[in-house]
C-alpha cells in the first residue's frame, strides 16, 4: 500500500506558531492560563489543551480575570481589549498571526488618516470582528456585492479583506467601490495558505484511489477540502479521527491519498497513519508514505 500526503495539509503557519507559543506557556509553568477564544477549532485538540489547564473565556469575561495570562488566538482581536487586559496588568501572549496583524495595522493606520474602512469578509467572524476593533467598530463589512447601497457617500475608502475570504469575491466588491467613490486604497490581504491547501488537495485526490480528509465535522475549510477531494476521488471519506475510519476499506485500495484541514493537528493525522500501518502489518503488507512533492 502507497499512502501519499498532500504537501500543504494541516496547520497554517499561524495556528502552527499559535501553538507554539501555548505550549511554550504551558511549559514554563505559568498557572491559570486563558484564551480568548478556542485556540483551534478542532475538538480533540481544544480538549486536550483543556487537560493542560486552558481555560477558554469570551471577551466579555476578560473583566471579571483577576490573575494570570490571557493568550490572543491567531485570528486576532481588537484594540480596546487589549487595552482592558493591559489595565488589568495581566500578561498577554499575543499569538495573533502576523498576517492578522498586518490587516489590522492597515485598519488602524488609515481609519487615523480619515479613510472609511470596508473589510471585504463575515460579520460574525472572530478575524474580522477584531479587525473591526482597530478602527473604533466603524467599518463597513461587506459580503456581497449587494451590501454596497449608497456606498458613493463616502469620499475616501480604504479596503481590506478577510483573510480566507475567496479572491474573486474581493476583488468584484473592490472593483465595484472603485467605480462609485472618489479615491479607494485597496490592500488584498487574502491568505495563500486555504488556496494553497486546496490546490495540494486535489493534486493528491486525482491520482490515489481513495482519499481520506481529516477534520472537525464543523470545520467549514474541511468540508470544503472535502468536497473538492470528491470532485477528483469518487472514494473520498471524511474523518475527524483514526475510530472513523474505516480500515477494512481503506485495506481493499493500494493507493491511498491524505490531507487535513487548517486546524487539524499532526498527531491526528499520525495516529491515523499508526491505524493504518497497524492494519496492513496484519494484512502482511508493506506501507510507503510519502509527502507529495511540491510544485
Ligand atoms: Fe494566518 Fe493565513 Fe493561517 S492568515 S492563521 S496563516 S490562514
């Protein structure tokens, strides 16, 4: 059996380096550890991160923390909350990714210089929720193109977008502002890393015979990863751990594709290849793994 992972698949460099920087916390012995928000959205990891003593607490519980230190998650969040923990004197990890950051500094920057900020991206999405907070929650957040009534009334637009938002979104609700205000700046913040992880995803799903894709069953970039595995792999499963798999299928396939979505951790993905490993030493056969070579 051949098992061919996707080059790209599994934590972005910015849930990679968040997490970092939890376990650095965890390690140095700081006690009562809080994050505002779920580090990663994936299930297994949030418990096992509870295990180790990670509280998780909403924005509003920030005032009633007396003591300790509350970690930023990668998707960031926004000024006057960090001002409230630095009132408090409690200590910050500021595990926003840098590309969130760099979003936010654009935000801020040119809300001062008097430019309305419209964030291309989901209302109700922590990222864009934070980024909102850089500029006093006056932004205008938009998600379709039909969200632009009276958009003329302004005089001066900055753009800035989600960071996993889809390009060709962007780039029509920007092109249609340009056409109706006097002076746009438009700062295309979009993320490689989800395109990158599909593009991986379908090189793999096109040349196995069956693919598995590991993730929350909530987790929306999964779902998708999903989907476009299926496009190019009739026999795509999705799993959220190694008891979901099915192994006697997977042991009938002699080449097996795997990718996993942006909050998946890698001892998931290991313990499903462990699964599989263990199936064929029954099976009396051999596993070669193999990272699909990038383009
Ligand atoms: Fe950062 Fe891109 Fe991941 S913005 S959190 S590296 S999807």
């Amino acid at each position: 059996m051949k098992i061919e992972i996707a080059d790209k698949s599994g934590y972005c460099f910015g849930i990679e380096n968040a997490m970092k920087m939890v376990q650095d916390t965890i390690a140095s012995g700081q006690k009562k550890i809080y994050s505002l928000g779920p580090i990663s959205h994936n299930t297994q990891e949030t418990c096992r991160l509870a295990d180790q003593g990670i509280v998780i607490i909403d924005d509003d519980e920030v005032e009633k923390i007396e003591t300790g230190c509350i970690i930023l998650r990668s998707h960031g969040v926004g000024k006057k909350i960090i001002e409230t923990i630095n009132k408090k004197g409690l200590l910050i990890i500021n595990a926003t990714c840098p590309f969130v950051r760099a979003v936010q500094k654009k935000v801020e920057t040119h809300y001062r210089e008097g430019f309305q900020i419209v964030i291309v991206g989901n209302k109700e999405h922590p990222e864009v929720i934070g980024a909102n907070g850089w500029c006093d929650d006056k932004a205008l957040i938009i998600n379709d193109i039909n969200q632009l009534e009276n958009i003329e009334r302004y005089d001066r637009i900055c753009i800035v977008a989600q960071t996993t938002i889809i390009e060709f979104k962007f780039n029509a609700i920007c092109e249609a502002i340009r056409s109706r205000v006097n002076e746009v700046v438009i700062f295309n913040t979009i993320c490689s890393a989800t395109a990158e992880r599909q593009a991986a995803a379908a090189k793999t799903a096109k040349v196995v015979e069956y693919m598995i894709v590991i993730g929350g069953y909530h987790s929306s970039n999964t779902q998708k990863l999903v989907d476009i595995c299926k496009s190019h792999c009739e026999k795509t499963c999705h799993i959220e751990t190694i008891r979901d798999l099915d192994l006697a299928e997977v042991s009938k396939y002699q080449k097996i594709g795997i990718t996993a979505g942006a909050s998946t951790p890698d001892w998931i993905v290991k313990e499903v290849l462990e699964g599989m490993e263990e199936q064929n030493k029954i099976a009396e056969e051999n596993v070669v793994v193999e990272v699909a070579a990038e383009e």
